[in-house]
C-alpha cells in the first residue's frame, strides 16, 4: 500500500478516490502525502478478519456489528470521508474517527504485541521439541501459537511500520518479566495470585461485548 | 495435592495405590516421600484437559490418543507402575515413563511459560482499554489471551511448584526481547521475515499430528 501511494498514481487518469484497509495507519498516511493532488485519500482499518485467505473464506458478516477506524487529517474533504464512512456502514460496520497515531499505539498493545507473545512462545518452545517431541503439546500453546502461523509478509510489514511503538510495547514486557521473576523467585503465591486474577479481570472487560457474546471464561 | 501426600495418609487403613494427575511433578515426588511406607505412590500427568470444569465438560476421548506420562523413581514398585499404566492405556491413552524433573522442564516450555504470556497479553493491553474500549480487540487477542481465562488457583500452583523453571524461561524470554528490539529499531525487514518463518516453522512441527488432524496454517 505504501508502494502504491508513493508512486503518487499520476498515470491514473481522472480524480480517484482512495481507502486502505491496512492495520497500521501512521506511515501509509505518510506515504498519502504523494498522492497526486487530484486523487483523495481516507485511511481506513476494519478491527475484523481471520488468518484465512482467499474467496473460499470470504464471510458476507465479517464486519458487522464490529469497528473499523477512518484516520481523516486536516487535507481530507468532508465528502471524501462521508463516502468511504458510507461503504463500512454498509457492511455493517461502525465507524469511528481516530488521529493515525493513536490508533497504531493501542493497536501495538492490542494486536502487534500479542502477535510477537504468540511468536515468542513458539521460539522459546523450539529446545521441547528436540527433547521430547511434538505429542506434549496441549490445547493451550495450539491457541497461543495461533497468531504465530499467520502470513510472514503481512506481520513483517506490520511490525516494520508500527516499530516505534512496538519497541516501547517490549519495554512494558521487560519490566513485567522483571516483576514475574521477582515474585516467581521469592514464592509470593499472593503476589502471583493477584497478577493472575487482574490478568483475568482485563480479559473479560475487553472482551466483553465480543460478537457471539457466548461466556467464555 | 502436595498437602494430601505429606499428611502422609497415615490415618487412613489398609494399603493404598496413590496417583495424580498434576501439571507439575517434582514438588509432588517429593511429598510423596512423606507418604507412609505402607502406601504406593505413581506421578502422573495427562497432557490433555480444557479450561472447562464440572461434570458437565466431561469427555470420555479426552485423553484418546493423547501422551499420559508417569514418573516412576528407584522406590516405585513394578507392580504399582503396571496398575497406573493400564489404567491410562484403559482410557486409551499412550503412556510414556521420564524423570520428574526433565518433565517439568518440558512443561515449563509447552505449558507454563506460554501460559504467562498470555497474562502478559491481557496485562500489557491495559492502557489500551482505558483509551479505546473492548471493540479494538479481534480475534487474535481472544485467542492469545485465552489461557489467562484460568483459575488462577490452578496456575498459582503450578507456578510456584515449577518456579525455578519458568524464571529460567523467562530468562529465554528476556534474550527473545533483546533480539527483536534491536532487529526492530534497526528496521531489519530479513531478520524480522526469518524470525515470523521460524516461529511458524516450529509451530508447524509441534501440531502436526495434533489429534483432529486439521491443518490449521
């Protein structure tokens, strides 16, 4: 996307007008700055898809009921951002208006950072491998290393432009790894205890509302 | 568990034949050595289960196909081993003998560690449900976060019973940090790409006989 926006699109005949779709925002409105000033531009980011590719997996509901962020800057036109608000609304979408660098921070917390976790997970497990074989695996690394499978492409690209937040999100892990070993090393079951029960309690309040509302916990 | 071994069952008559199903198996081998010496004692841990509890969440194939490993010592009677064995294998289990502590190793890589990264998910993500709300979270951070969904009683034990283990997986995790903060901040789109495909790649050899048998990447 950002290839394509840089090429500035000036052998497009006519005024076009376009939206991405892609999950960090800050460098492809960057990259928007060398559109050819006929064409417009709306950043865009549906908080909705699956790991799944192809027309087999396409699912008409994909983003009903679910957000997708529009990223507007003070060059987007009004009617320029009413038209690609009307297309997610017509899938069922709700729309909601938001500066391209808040959403790329909460997404390194809330997309980018859980991505690395389920790489890490994989990495760390590699030596368990070689000692005992692939049958102790349980249900849990299967949902943990999920995100890990994901298109290599994709989640380069992702983490290449959402970087900067993402290296801050590895100095929140540093510090609660440093808090973990602290309590894990002097036994404190009510300090684990605690950390356990909030980790539990942020889960459920963030996904609380989930589409499908089934309980979960 | 540790506490019922170091009572010791003393006050209970007859000969016993004593197993268990924990997550851990060192810190309950060595409980098991306060067991009155009439009694037997056999570790054992199914690498099978859900987050599910009750009578309603039985599943008579739970452990179909999966590894039950026991961890018999110098003072575990042949006799007492078969009794466990067949017991699993009735369930249809397959039953693999190792050392206590070589499975807590194991465990700690497979089990535990990834579980406290998904607490480190939901506990990262906290600002992020200050700013922005539950609808920012898709389907990756429901997955990524499920363990933490827990008991945390549960997890309490397993932690403390295998603490020198998981602090030294968390020094793995540290390195992990390290690694991918400074690949991060020098932009190193190769280095990130070789790390996603490895990560991938060992995920894909861990699940690949996963029972069910779908190919999930």
């Amino acid at each position: 996307m950002v290839e394509l926006l840089e090429s500035g699109l000036a052998a497009v005949p006519g005024r076009l007008l376009v939206t991405d779709a892609c999950s960090t925002k800050a460098a492809v409105l960057a990259a928007a700055g060398k559109l050819d000033p006929r064409h417009s531009f709306v950043g865009g980011h549906p908080i909705a898809g699956s790991e799944q590719r192809g027309s087999a997996a396409a699912d008409p509901d994909l983003f009903r009921d679910r957000v997708t962020v529009l990223t507007p800057t003070r060059s987007t036109s009004a009617d320029s951002l009413a038209r690609v608000r009307e297309l997610w609304a017509a899938l069922g979408s709700r729309v909601v208006e938001m500066d391209p660098r808040v959403h790329d921070r909460i997404l390194a917390l809330t997309s980018h950072l859980p991505h690395l976790l389920s790489v890490f997970a994989c990495l760390a497990a590699a030596p368990a491998l070689e000692a005992a074989g692939r049958d102790f695996f349980g249900s849990g690394f299967r949902d943990i290393s999920r995100l890990a499978a994901g298109s290599d492409e994709v989640w380069r690209d992702i983490f290449l432009t959402n970087r900067d937040n993402l290296v801050q999100d590895l100095e929140t892990l540093v510090r609660l790894v440093s808090e973990w070993r602290s309590v894990l090393e002097r036994g404190d079951a009510a300090a684990i205890s605690a950390g356990l029960k909030e980790a539990a309690l942020i889960r459920s309040r963030l996904l609380r509302k989930e589409r499908g509302g089934a309980s979960e916990s």
